[in-house]
C-alpha cells in the first residue's frame, strides 16, 4: 500500500471527534486507507447483502456488535443507521469511535446533516496523487503516463489494462450507482452523455448544449449532471466574480475526478496517443487541478479553488482563495517555456487591479524556476503550490 497523505489529518480528527466519514470514488482507497489507520476496528462492507438486511430491520442490534465502534463501509446503502448512530454516539463520550466511508457524497452528506452534526468529521480522499506516488518511488515515468493511467490505486503496478479496468469500472460502477441514486431507463442514452460530458473537459459547461447533442431536454441534463457529481465521477469549478466589476464569465467549467477515467471515455487508448490528442491540454489543466486539490484536501487550510475568465476571452485557469489572498495559476502542457504563457496572468492583474500573492505556472517540463515574477514549476512538483 502507498502511504496516503491524508491520513495523518484522519488519524488527528480520530482525537477531536466521535466519528468520522470518509467520502470519496470507488476504488479510490476509501477502505484501505480506514483499515490502515484503524487496523483495531472490525470491518463491516454494507455491500453484503446478509449484512445490509440485519442492518435495516434490526439497526440497534447491528450497532450493539461493535462496542469498541467499527469501521462501516459503504453507509449510504443503509441511510436509516445515521439516526440510530446519532444515539450510540451521544451515549458516549468516546472519541474517534466509528469510520464510515461512502461513494455518494449527496447520500452521505444528507445523513450526516440531519442526525451527525458536530459529531463527525468529513475527509474526502480522491485516487492517489502524483506526489503520493513520488514520495513512494514510484512516480510514472512521464506526465502523459501520469494523465492517461489516472490515480486509482488498482493501476499502479502495471499488471492491470487501464483500458480494461476503467471499461469495466465505466459499466459496473457509475451505471449502478446512478440507477441508485435516480432511475434512468435508457441507459445508451446515459453512457452517450458521460462521453460528451468528457468531451467537455476544462470547458465552460452548458446544460442547454449537451442536453441537445444527447437528445435530451435541459432539466434532464441538469438531473444528470448532479448524478455524476453525487457519483465523484465529474464536477464543476465556479468563475470568481465576487469583487470584479468588469464583465466576467458566470458559467462553471467541467472536470473529472480522475484523468484517466476522463481518457477512457474519450476513447483515447494510450499515452502516445494522448501526447498529441486534442485535448491534451484541457486534460493536463485537469489533471495539475487534481494535484492541488488533493494536496489541498490533506492540509489544514481552507483554501477555495476557481477561475477567471472575461467576455473577451482573456483567462486564468485558476484562481485559489485563502487568508493569504489569490495564488494565480497558468497551465501550459509543452515542455518548452514561452514567453506569451504568463500573458494570462498579466492580463488578469491589469483588469482587476488586483495584486496577488503568488503568480504561478505549471507547465509540462520538469524544472522549477523562477521567471519574470512567476514561480514555473514542472508537473511533477506542482503541489508544491499549496504550501
């Protein structure tokens, strides 16, 4: 196993809270990581369909088993436990008492909001990062290796076709958790909006458009959009306008949870084939967003992603918010610096009259430098941003 970074900050809020959730994709390493951090725990999968029955009609005989708290995989199947758990919990002073882990953030977060507020503490864990993989010795070899084969930890030794892992992920795992979270009847249909989501990637989102090209009407892409996010298989990165009086963009952007997952459903079938694909760069821009958003999730700041873009085209891919102020980030996939990659940034700086706290760039290559004001950093050290 590869060490998660994240878990120091599970094992530091096992001592401030009764409970914790740990919410995340399939196959991201929820399980894992809850039995390394808690190897004294019993484990409990409520994906077994004998151990989901007793927990739904006897659910204060299910909980009365773990009197030391366990480890409950999966709770989401079973949401009538969060009410029953609310009362174990209050019973007892105990800290760090129970882990859950839940692939259904809309399902999970409902229940910890209506019986487990102030009692549990929420980590999102998302597939390995590049710098968890560094720090192992196991780094890819190269960034388009790194953006192709993603993060779930399944992929990592090479014995494994991400092609044949994410196919069979694709069809077992987001069709069946969509048809839990909302009936869709005509599956082909869904499977072609999945595909013109990933065809979307790094792209201002439009409900209207992609309703239209899958055949279907506005609200219904609307519906189903939140299912993919509720599902951790994509999601929307807001534009700031908060402070800016001069006409920005309103409309979010598209990302995925992982970048391989993203090439598959764009049928690309290799790293050499991603390296001049078109949509390299929008998968290079998601893939440094992953990076700092999972390097952000095990820190103890409360940093907010964004970006900026205006009606004239001019664009900042990202824009993160913290006590500090913005740190503005420009992605660039090719290898050689140029000197028109920070026009971006200068150009936000201008129209916003705003002075950052850092300027950055990630591009392609591997050295980290300073340019012209800019911190460059290589794909490999781009967490290095979130300090």
């Amino acid at each position: 196993m590869i060490p998660r970074v994240i878990q120091k900050k599970l094992l530091h809020f096992s001592h401030e809270f009764k409970a914790l959730a740990i919410t995340g994709p399939r196959q991201s390493g929820k399980t894992t990581l809850a039995q390394q951090a808690f190897p004294g725990k019993k484990y409990v999968s409520l994906e077994d369909p004998d151990v989901r029955d007793f927990a739904r009609s006897d659910p204060r005989g299910f909980l009365a088993q773990f009197s030391e708290g366990a480890v409950l995989d999966e709770i989401q199947r079973v949401p009538e436990l969060f009410s029953y758990l609310q009362g174990v919990l209050d019973r007892s002073p105990k800290l760090g008492q129970y882990v859950l882990t839940g692939s259904q953030q809309l399902s999970l977060k409902e229940g910890i909001t209506q019986s487990l507020a102030g009692r549990i503490a929420h980590i999102h864990l998302l597939p390995l990062a590049e710098f968890e993989r560094i720090q192992s010795g196991v780094g890819c070899p190269t960034l388009w290796d790194a953006v192709f084969k993603g993060g779930y930890p399944v992929l990592l030794n090479g014995q494994v076709s991400p092609i044949h892992w994410l196919n069979a992920y694709i069809e077992t795992y987001i069709e069946r958790d969509v048809q839990q979270l909302k009936q869709i009847h005509d599956q082909a249909q869904f499977r072609q909006f999945v595909r013109l989501c990933a065809g979307s990637v790094g792209q201002l989102v439009s409900q209207n458009r992609l309703g239209a090209d899958c055949g279907i009407d506005q609200k219904t892409a609307a519906a189903w959009l939140s299912v993919l996010e509720a599902g951790y298989i994509a999601f929307r990165l807001n534009p700031y306008h908060k402070n800016f009086r001069k006409r920005t963009i309103k409309t979010p952007k598209l990302y995925f949870y992982d970048t391989g997952l993203a090439c598959r459903l764009l049928g690309i079938r290799s790293a050499d084939e991603l390296q001049v694909h078109p949509f390299r760069g929008a998968l290079f821009e998601n893939w440094v967003l992953l990076e700092l958003m999972k390097k952000e999730l095990s820190s103890d700041t409360d940093r907010t992603f964004y970006f900026w873009r205006d009606h004239s085209g001019l664009e900042v891919d990202f824009l993160v918010e913290s006590e500090q102020g913005f740190d503005v980030i420009e992605c660039k996939s090719g290898q050689t610096q140029a000197s028109d990659w920070i026009s971006g940034i200068q150009a936000w700086k201008e129209k916003t009259h705003s002075t950052p706290h850092s300027c950055n760039l990630v591009y392609g290559g591997v050295d980290t430098l300073a340019r012209q004001g800019v911190n460059v950093y290589g794909w490999q050290t781009c967490s290095e941003l979130i300090k």
